[in-house]
C-alpha cells in the first residue's frame, strides 16, 4: 500500500517518537543530580569560598571608616535637619530629601575619618591600640588603596549632594570635604597646629554638620535657635577634640604631633577643657529657656538624671557632659519634631 513504512523505517520512526521522552528523563536526572544534598553542599560551598573574598575586603573597610566613632556626629547632622523642619512648619515633608541629607552625612564622616587613618599611618603604627584601629597601619589595606577609598566616599557624597537641588548646603557640604582634607593630610595638616586643631574640629565636627543638616530643610539658618545650637555645638567638638588629644598626649609626643595640648601642657588643657564645657553649658540652658511644652517638664528630669549619675559615680563627669548634652537635644527636639506630625 503506497505510504505504508517498512519494517526497520516503522521501527526508526517509533524511537524517533519517544526521543523527546527520552530528552526529559534525561534533563529530570541532570536537575536531580545537582540538587541532591552532596552536590548543593558542595555548591554552596563554592559560592561561600568565591564571596569569602569579597566579604574579609569589606570588613577591612568598613574598620578603615571607622563607623562607631562617628556615629555621635552623625546625631549632630539629625538636629539640625529636625530643626530645620520645626522652623519651616509649612513647608511639605520630604522623605528622600531626609535620606539624602542623612547619607551624604555618613559618607562625609565616613571620608574624614577614613582619610584621617591614611594621613596618621606613621604615627598610628606606633600604638598598638591605634594599630588595631587603622588597617593601613596593621598592613591589612595599602596606602594607596585608602587613598582611593577616601576619595571615592567623598565624591559619591558630593554627587548625592548635588541631586539635593539646595545651593546652600552643597556649599557647606563642600567645606566640610576641603576642611576635612586639610584637617589630616599635609601639607596644612591643621590637627598638627596649636590653636588650628581645635577650632577646625570644632567647625568641621560640630558648627558645618548641624548647618549642613539644618540647610538641607531650610534656608532660615540665622535664628536665634539655630546660632545658639551651632554654638554649643562648636563647644562639644572642642570638648571632644581636647579629650583625644589628651588621652594621645604621649603617643603625639613620640610621633612628634605638636596639638594644642601639647602646646599647652596637660593641667592647662584641663583647665581648658572645663572652662569650654562651662560656655557649653550655658549655651545648653539658654537653648533649653528657648523650648516649650513638653520640653519644659522633661529637662529636669534629664538634668537630675545625669547628676545623679555622675555624684554616685556611675559615670565620669566627662561622659555624664554627653549625656546631658544628648538628653538636652532630644527633649528639645523630638517632641517639636513629633507634634509638628501629629498637628
């Protein structure tokens, strides 16, 4: 009969049917062996060996930012920023404009901090509990590579400023990058000058966070509020800047550091110290005579808090100064902050 297969071409055709059949079963048996247990664990152990990499040069870097010593700096960013929205009520809340603000902030402390550890290589190496704290010094990061880092925080920080569309705090944010440099890297080297050192970190540190904060919500930056906030905090980064450099007294001096307390001496830093924490003070309760509401009530409490700390020895008289200084900011602040919300 015309068409009719013979029978080796009828028995080609028949396994040529099944071949798709065949071409599953053998696919289902590849995906059976690569998920069986042996081989996902091995697998994953291939993924975790070619990430390990990746995950010990991260570390490295993120030791190099030096994240936990900033993070205090960084709550003078947020001050001024939440100051900023209670001066401009009605102006609308934006909350990209608040990430914005608060990760250029970080990547700025982040590059201070970070260039600061390329710049002390030589001395850093000299203490072994600095050598702990910088990887360059530790040899665990080359020199040029934190250079590279540090640069590279600073312009993805510049570029995050410029999408802000705010003039005012792209100023600011850029002094804060300059002084940042000139503060560690010579040949200005600023921390390494008497006088220069203090009062560049109190700018740096303290007076440029909270404007640039306090610009990024508003360009009402003049108020009697906000110059009394920039004050104290010039003051509590003087504090701080003393501090360090008090308890490095002997490693600068190995080093050959000239700061504003060696320059001085240690008893008249001390001495200082506590008259600048006095103008401090002052400031904090002329801010505090400034706050209403629920700020009124829970200041002394804050206050009372604090000295009881301090006059049962809880906590030295240096650390009970943070901790007034945080409390005052934050009964201050908050409830302004949250009520604005709420209203």
């Amino acid at each position: 009969m015309a068409g009719r297969l013979d029978g080796p071409r009828q028995a080609h055709w028949r396994l040529a049917g099944l071949r798709p059949l065949t071409q599953v079963w053998e696919m289902f048996s590849s995906v059976k062996y690569y998920m069986s247990p042996h081989r996902c664990q091995r697998n994953n152990d291939m993924a975790l060996e070619s990430i390990e990499p990746l995950r010990h040069k991260a570390n490295i870097y993120y030791r190099g930012v030096r994240a936990r010593d900033w993070f205090g700096y960084l709550g003078m960013c947020a001050v001024g920023y939440a100051l900023g929205i209670v001066a401009t009520p009605s102006s609308a809340f934006d909350p990209l404009l608040m990430a914005k603000s608060a990760v250029s902030c970080a990547l700025f402390l982040a590059f201070c901090f970070s260039i600061n550890n390329y710049a002390d290589v030589e001395g850093d190496r000299l203490d072994p509990a600095k050598v702990k704290k910088n990887p360059i010094a530790s040899g665990m990061l080359s020199p040029r590579e934190a250079l590279a880092l540090s640069i590279a925080i600073a312009l993805c920080g510049l570029a995050i400023a410029v999408t802000m569309a705010n003039l005012i705090s792209l100023g600011f944010y850029l002094v804060l990058v300059l002084l940042g440099w000139a503060y560690s890297v010579p040949p200005l080297r600023l921390k390494g000058r008497p006088v220069a050192d203090v009062v560049s970190h109190g700018l740096m540190l303290g007076v440029l966070l909270f404007l640039f904060g306090h610009s990024a919500a508003t360009p009402e930056l003049f108020s009697q509020e906000a110059i009394l906030v920039s004050a104290s905090m010039f003051t509590s980064s003087v504090i701080f800047e003393l501090r360090n450099h008090l308890s490095d007294i002997a490693a600068d001096s190995i080093s050959g550091t000239l700061t504003t307390v060696g320059w001085l001496g240690e008893e008249s830093s001390r001495r200082l110290m506590l008259a600048v924490a006095a103008v401090h003070l002052v400031l904090l309760a002329a801010f505090l005579s400034m706050s209403t509401g629920l700020a009124v009530y829970l200041a002394p409490a804050a206050v009372t808090l604090v000295s009881a700390l301090v006059l049962t020895r809880r906590v030295s008289p240096e650390r009970g100064l943070d901790f007034l200084t945080v409390g005052v900011y934050i009964v201050a602040v908050v409830p302004r902050v949250v009520m604005l919300f709420i209203a």
